[in-house]
C-alpha cells in the first residue's frame, strides 16, 4: 500500500483516503497517525440540548477495506468507518441514474471526490456515508453508518443510502424510496426535490424527529459532497419545517448522539483481542466499555477521549477477549454520567460481535 501522504505514488483507494482525511463535513481535526492505521488494516434547537454538553459521532458501519484503512483518522473527521478486517461489504445499488439540476450542467458539476459525475453512464462503487435516526435517554439524534454503494454519482448514492434500512437494527430512517430524487451541486448549494406529499409532518413525529430528519438529509447530502454547503428543497416545508431558505447543518452538539462506536462494525467476528474505537465528548473524557451476554456484563473497562465538553474527540482501546467462550456478545460504549441519572442517564453504542 503506497504512501497517503505522497498522492502522486497513490493507488485509487489510497487517493480516496486522502480526500475523506481532508473534507469539510467534520467538525473534528484529524490526529491519529495513519501509520498505526495502515498497519492494523495491512492486507485487507434543536429542541433538546442535553445535560453535560458532549460532543458527539454518528456511529459507522464498516463495509470494505478502504474503509477499514481509514478506521480511527476518517473518523475523527465525521466522515468515515472502519471495520475489522474481512468484514463483509454491504453494497447498495442504486435506483435511479444520476440526473442534474440547478446552476450547473451535470458536465459543469465534477464530483468533490473526482469520482464520476451525474453525466456519467452506468454506476460505480464508491464509499458513503449516511445518517439515521436513533433513540437515547435524551431523545432522537443522528448516527452514521458507512457503507459501500453502487450508484451513478455519490448524491444518488446518498439518497438511496437514506431510503435504505441501516446495518444497526438500533437506527431507523423515515425516508422511503421516491421521497428525494434528482440531486445536483453547484458552487454554493446542493439541490434536492422534494415529494410534495412530505409537505407537512405525518402523525406520531415530533417537532424534534422532524427537526433530525431534515438535518440527517443535509448532513448525509453534505458528508456526499465532502462540503458544508447549504442543501435547498425543491419545497416550502418538509415534514412541517421551513425550508424556504437553504438550510444549513445544524451544530453537531445538538443533531449527533455523543458518543459511537466506529469499530468494531455491527455483526464482526473478533478472537484474541480487538482495537475498539470511536468518537464522544464524555465527561472527563472518560468512555466505558462493556462486553455482555444477554443481560450479564462479562467484561467491562473505560478508554479515555482525546478531550470532552467542547466538541467531538476520539477514543480507542484494545479489548481482550481471548477469556470468553465462544459465541455471541454485544459490545456497548457509554458516556460518564456524573449526574446520577438525573439527565436521564448515559447515552449507549452498541455492536453485536462474535466471539471465535
């Protein structure tokens, strides 16, 4: 595997590494050193403002060995997952051929990532990453999963991606297919239609859901484009939000849940030990880990963040498993919770592993 930090030597993967180490759509800087990554993976209002400001990750799902190699760097930019190695790809097809519209052509729009176009034919494979709706103590927020598309441009991919139903069975989307269509980017905006029948918000959302929902459309259309542009809906309102003007991504602390697990990817198969990592803003900096069987904790111990209270940091720590019979177990991070449960208690990530 040639060098990232010399493109010109860079495979294809290598350069789309460098790309997802230098986008716009985190709030994070990178900080971990890709040596260590490279060789781990070698061969393969928001209505709510929560107590205790964390920061927050969307959680990921692995999907391919690119997005094993860019593991703990990719997510300490909110963009990308990781994945033990020989993790099964998850690959979505794309529904429909890219289609343009807005202030460019499609030939005018090159792609942030230099992958094809919406002018291009046939699809390709490429990484995405797509936000979901997920529950915690303090209510709904955003989570992210990574996954490997086969789409006509990274804007359809994304879509798709929306309307599809997570790798965590912890996440859910209300978007079905149909309900976005034709996306294109110009210098300043992303541009999306809107089915006009999302005008108004369905029975059973709350004002704060409709909130996430519009915004894991942004984040998800802006993590695509590897920008922080503004997204403009082809309608007034959606799901009875404003959307007459462009709107914006919120800020991360109060869209994104605060605390994820990048790896180990949802459904791995983990022996001896496993480099466990991800991204929160926990109190003292100070993430808790434990392994369980049902409703038993066979194991527990904490990894300690980069930082906490003002934004997104990473963690990471090796877990030993070379003790446990064979079989099963979910692996849960969590914040610290000083509070005693008084702010409803810790938010939980968690990866269903099994156990060679």
């Amino acid at each position: 595997m040639t060098d990232p930090r010399h493109p010109d030597e860079a495979g294809p993967d290598e350069a789309r590494l460098s790309e997802l180490l230098t986008d716009a759509v985190s709030d994070v800087e990178p900080r971990e050193a890709l040596d260590s990554i490279r060789t781990r993976t070698k061969g393969t209002p928001m209505s709510a403002r929560r107590p205790w400001t964390y920061a927050v990750g969307g959680a990921v799902v692995a999907t391919a060995a690119l997005i094993a190699t860019v593991a703990f760097a990719g997510d300490q930019l909110g963009l990308t997952g990781s994945g033990d190695d020989g993790a099964p790809v998850t690959t979505h097809h794309s529904r429909h051929p890219g289609k343009g519209h807005g202030s460019r052509t499609p030939s005018e729009s090159p792609s942030a990532s230099g992958e094809p176009s919406p002018s291009s034919s046939g699809p390709t494979s490429m990484t995405l990453a797509a936000y979901y709706l997920g529950e915690t103590p303090q209510g709904t927020f955003l989570y992210r999963e990574f996954h490997r598309v086969e789409a006509a441009d990274r804007l359809q991919g994304a879509l798709d991606l929306l309307a599809s139903q997570p790798a965590d069975p912890d996440y859910r989307t209300p978007w079905q297919p149909g309900d976005l269509s034709d996306p294109s980017e110009s210098d300043e905006f992303v541009d999306v239609t809107v089915a006009d029948s999302l005008a108004e918000r369905p029975a059973g959302m709350s004002q704060h859901q409709a909130e996430e929902a519009v915004q894991q459309v942004v984040y998800t259309l802006q993590a695509a484009v590897q920008s922080r542009k503004p997204v403009r809906f082809s309608t007034d309102t959606l799901f009875g939000i404003d959307t007459t003007e462009p709107v914006t991504n919120a800020d991360p602390l109060d869209v994104l849940a605060m605390v994820s697990i990048t790896s180990p990817e949802e459904g791995a198969t983990v022996s001896g030990s496993f480099r466990a990592s991800g991204v929160a803003s926990s109190f003292e900096a100070t993430v808790g880990w434990e392994i369980r069987q049902g409703d038993t904790v066979v194991k527990q111990g904490s990894a300690t963040a980069e930082g906490w209270l003002d934004k997104l940091y990473p963690w990471q720590t090796t877990v030993d498993v070379s003790g446990l019979a064979p079989g099963t177990y979910t692996f849960a991070a969590m914040t610290d919770d000083p509070s005693g449960g008084e702010g409803g208690g810790p938010q939980v990530d968690t990866r269903t592993i099994t156990v060679q």
